[in-house]
C-alpha cells in the first residue's frame, strides 16, 4: 500500500471526480434551504394559532383545532423531508472523502462508492417524496374563497 499518489494527475483526477458529487451537494442545499424555510412558516403559523388570544375569537377553536392537527401532518412530513435530505448530503460527502482516499492510497474503493452513491440517491428521492407530500397537503388545506 502506497502512502502517496503517484503524481499529482491522480490528484487532480480525484478533484475532477469529485465535482460531480460537489454539484449534487450544492442542489440538496438548495432544496434543504427551501424546505426549513417551509418548515419556520409551519411552525410560525402553529405559535400564532396557539399563542395569539385574538386567533381563538376570529378563527374559533374548533377550526384551530383542525389546522393544527394540519400544521402537525405538515411539519411531520416536512421534518422528514430535511432529514431524508439531509441523509443524502451525508452520503455525498462520504463519497468526496472515499474517493481522495481511494487516491491517496491507491485502495480501491469502487463498490463502497458505488452503495454511498446509491443511498444518496435513494435518500434524497424519499426527502423529496415527503417534501411533494407536505405541498400536496398544504396545497389542499388552503382556502382562496370561501
């Protein structure tokens, strides 16, 4: 087992593979970034409900009821959302790190690679499987006429 690569070509070759899971890692931020935003609003709304006296006399405690079972079904799934997400960064960056490892070593790697990409693909589908849940049922609670 070699302790350093051969050139710095395999270094840069590493650097170049590892642009791909970079991107990846910079779109599930975005997507992190859009559902915690989503998820603030969920739980500003609930504190407005529960802590606002004026909300019980304008909207009536039955309704605030049954929006805060909604709010709860909506931060459940979004909570999962970010956490499927979040896996799936986790999974990425192990990827960046195998591979320079598998370069600066010369061990190879390839199927350990393959199952860190494999789990963040499929842990970024059910973050994003959740997410499309919570809008479809936030989607339907809301009213623009009444």
């Amino acid at each position: 087992m070699k302790l350093l690569p051969n050139n710095l070509n395999d270094i840069s070759n590493a650097i170049q593979l590892a642009l791909g899971p970079v991107f990846l890692l910079t779109g599930v931020a975005g997507i992190l970034n859009v559902m915690s935003g989503r998820l603030s609003r969920i739980i500003d709304r609930a504190r407005f409900l529960t802590e606002n006296p004026t909300a019980r006399e304008m909207i009536g405690k039955k309704a605030i009821q049954l929006e805060l079972e909604t709010l709860e079904k909506r931060r459940y799934l979004t909570s999962s959302a970010i956490t499927m997400c979040t896996f799936s960064a986790l999974f990425v960056c192990m990827v960046i790190v195998i591979l320079f490892i598998e370069v600066l070593f010369s061990i190879p790697f390839n199927w350990i690679i393959g199952v860190f990409f494999s789990l963040a693909t499929l842990a970024l589908v059910g973050g994003l499987a959740f997410f499309l849940r919570e809008v479809h049922l936030s989607s339907k609670t809301i009213q623009f006429l009444k």
